[in-house]
C-alpha cells in the first residue's frame, strides 16, 4: 500500500498529495449549505465535504491542528503515512506567580499547554482561567507574545492581573484597545482586542510572534472569521486557546481544532461545583403569560423578536417585578439583553444602568464597582458583559433574551459562577415565551443546556 506522505508548509498548514487527501478526506468530513438558484427561488442544498483547503496544483492542505485527529484515523485504519513532525524549540522557565498559589487542577492544565504548545484548554467561566493563562505567559516570558481577547474590558482586567502577578511585565507590555492602536516592536507582550490587532500590519508581523494565546476561544470558530484570518497569517509556533465551551457544531470545531489544536485537558463545571471552584446555579423559571398577536405573526425573525421579546409590555413587566422582588433582598441582579433597545427599555422601567458598546471604559469600570460592592443592586448589559467579566459577589443572573445557542446560555449563567467566603450559589432566571413556536424552539434548547450541564 502506498505510503501518504505530509508536509509541513509552515506552522498553518500541512500539504498531502492530492490523490491521497481521498484516503484522509473521511475523518475530515462536515455538512455545507448551498443555496442555489431554484424555478422559483433560491434553495437550500447540503452536502458533505472535507475540511481541506487548495494548496498548489499537485496538493491540499490541511490545518496543522488537525494532524492529531488525521493520524489517529490513518494508523486506526492501518493506513501508512510520513509525518514530518513539529517541533517546537523552547526554553521554558520556572512558572511563577507573585501572590496567587495555582490549585492543583490548574497546574495540571498549565503543564498540559507548555509541554504539548498547540491546544484548547476547557475550564469553567469563574474556575480562575486567567490563573492558567498567566501560568503560561510565566513560563514564556523571554518570548515575543500575543494575547488576544474579544472585548476591552477582558484586555484591561487581564493586562492588570498580569502587570501585578508577573512583575517582569510591568515594562515590557503593550495594551492595545479602546482608542488604542499603536503596534511597537519594543515590548515582549501584547495584549489586544482583536478588532484592534487584525487592523496592524500582518504581514510585517508574520514571524515576530513565538506564542498567541486565545481567550474565549469558541470565537475561534471559522477559517473566515477575525481569528482565523488573522491566526492563518501569523507564523507563530506556539497558540493555546482558552475557554468554557467548545464548540458543538462539526465545522466550528474542526476549525477551532485546525487553527489552535486539540482539546488538551478540561476541568468541567460538574468537578469545579463539586470541588467548590465555582458556584452552583440555581435555574428560577417564569412562564410568560400567551400573547395570541405575537402567535398569529409572521414574516422575519428579527420582526418577531423585536414584538415578542424586545417591546413585549407584559413580559418586560414580569422581568421589572422577579427583579425588584431580588433587589428587596438585597441580592445584586445582573439582566443580560443582546438588543440595545431592550436594555434601554428595562433599564428605564427599573431605573438602573445600562452598559453597552458605547458605554466609557470609565463608566463601564464605575458600574461594575458599584455593583460588585452591591453600592447598586441592578446592571442591565448587552453582550458586553456576557464573558469575560469578574463580578464574584453577583447573587443573580436574568436572560432577558431568550436565545438558543448553547454557547450563549453558558456565557449568560458564567457571570455568576464566582465563589466568595459567603456566596457559593447563585440563582439564574429563565423565561418560557410559549407565544411563537420560534420562542418554544429557543426555551426547549436552553432546557436541554440546563439539563446536559446538571443544573435541573
């Protein structure tokens, strides 16, 4: 039998003969929609393909980070193949933290992305993510890194925890972000949002990063999307991705997998509520009472959100009422919305602030504090807010959204898994809007989170 041979391109890709990429081309495969030109309108066409990209006239390629799976498939089925091997030539230090002492499962999980240096690493939103990914940079320090978030107010808080437990920073990082876009060569770290760092000039910067580092790495979900453009035009040997859901969707992993690597060790939400790492939700569900105008209404989703969720009088007034019912307690209530609209209608109707995209750093930071230190008892924020951000003493988190994905209703509930010496449970709130079947869809795939996680 012939023997399939692999070669690596660069730290991206790996070439494979077109006529051997059928024999691997199985363990590749994901469903793709078409839409074609029908007789009377466009329709909808699914086929399967495999995950492979044009390379030259002779060869295709594959994503580095799917090798692993390539080659478990090829020796599975008795397959011969040549493997030209990464290696990946580091002098790790000692990882070192100023103040914080790393649990033992941490640990575990910092060792696991410096000895295997391409990867996804899974822990709990509220697990102390940040810890590891600081254990990491500990270690690689002497190197040219890039950290890269999706929101400002991740790159601010995790830049502050850097600068205080690795004080060999405190000079050489660089924060871009929020106005500030300005790309020096003179610093050994930087932390940036993406939307700032895919402006720079890439190419000039193809081979000056040794390590990239993702945090919430589900956003890594697409060769075509912001970090797999960018990560695809820099060269850098080392990437590990950070995050408390992996995607489920076939072609969303195999490019999360492709663009970073495999998973390489997980804490899950069931060890770390065990353990006392996190705190345990509890699931409060409120039926929102039938509306036959929203059931009768057809034409767009976005139209019927906006009707059903957005400026539906009889559901916003339940979700004023279960708030002001937690605030008379004196528990802190975060209500979470994705349209802006919505936010400015609840937040209106409680009398409470609202943070969103064009919120200030500075008022943004004022409003966290205060609700932190329970000085206010009500947050309304759009998606801002739903990953990322540390409010450890938060008693409750409301979905004012609805919404189906699976990913979204994790990254909701995570605002409140921060443990403190008095809080070890929160409460989350649902609603079940029965009044359209695109609303019962929604609620019946949150239920299924709920139930899949444990929390019900």
């Amino acid at each position: 039998m012939r023997t399939i041979k692999f070669k690596k391109v660069n730290n991206n890709y790996y070439s494979v003969d077109r006529k051997d990429s059928v024999l691997v081309a199985p363990v590749l495969m994901y469903q793709k929609a078409f839409w074609v030109k029908g007789p009377f309108r466009k329709e909808k066409r699914v086929s399967e393909i495999p995950f492979m990209f044009p390379g030259d006239a002779n060869n295709k390629y594959i994503l580095s980070g799917n090798m692993n799976r390539v080659l478990s498939y090829l020796i599975e089925k008795k397959i011969p193949c040549e493997f030209e091997e990464e290696i990946c030539d580091f002098e790790e230090t000692k990882v070192e933290l100023e103040t914080l002492l790393p649990r033992e499962d941490q640990i575990r999980l910092i060792r696991k992305g410096l000895e295997e240096k391409q990867g996804v690493i899974i822990s709990p939103t509220g697990s102390g993510k940040t810890i590891i990914t600081m254990g990491v940079i500990s270690a690689m320090k002497y190197y040219n890194i890039l950290l890269l978030a999706h929101t400002i107010d991740i790159v601010k808080q995790t830049s502050k925890k850097i600068v205080k437990e690795i004080p060999f920073f405190k000079d050489k990082i660089q924060v871009l972000g929020g106005g500030d876009s300005a790309f020096s060569k003179d610093y050994r770290l930087t932390v940036s949002t993406i939307q700032t760092f895919e402006k720079q000039n890439l190419k000039e910067l193809e081979d000056w990063f040794d390590v990239i580092i993702i945090d919430e790495a589900h956003h890594v979900n697409s060769v075509n999307s912001e970090y797999g453009k960018l990560l695809l035009q820099l060269d850098a040997p080392m990437k590990i991705g950070f995050t408390a859901t992996k995607p489920s969707e076939r072609e969303k992993e195999l490019s999360c997998e492709g663009l970073l690597g495999p998973i390489l060790g997980e804490l899950t939400n069931k060890e770390a509520i065990e353990k006392g790492i996190i705190a345990k939700p509890y699931i409060k569900l409120y039926k929102v009472p039938y509306d036959h105008k929203i059931s009768a209404s057809f034409g767009k989703y976005a139209e019927i959100y906006n009707s059903g969720i957005v400026n539906n009088e009889i559901r916003n007034n339940l979700i004023v009422s279960v708030t002001k019912e937690f605030m008379a307690k004196k528990e802190s209530v975060l209500i979470l919305v994705t349209r802006v609209e919505h936010g400015e209608i609840l937040s209106r109707m409680i009398g409470c602030p609202f943070v969103w995209g064009s919120s200030t750093e500075k008022v943004r930071d004022e409003i966290k504090d205060s609700l932190q230190n329970k000085d206010n008892l009500c947050v309304v924020s759009s998606v801002i807010w739903k990953e990322g951000v540390d409010m450890p003493s938060l008693d409750v988190v409301i979905n004012a959204a609805g919404g189906k994905s699976e990913i979204q209703t994790i990254q909701f509930i995570g605002r409140g898994f921060r443990v403190t010496e008095t809080k070890k449970s929160f409460t989350v709130v649902d609603f079940f809007d029965n009044s359209h079947r695109f609303f019962v869809e929604h609620f019946g795939n949150r239920l299924t989170t709920y139930f899949n996680m444990g929390w019900m």
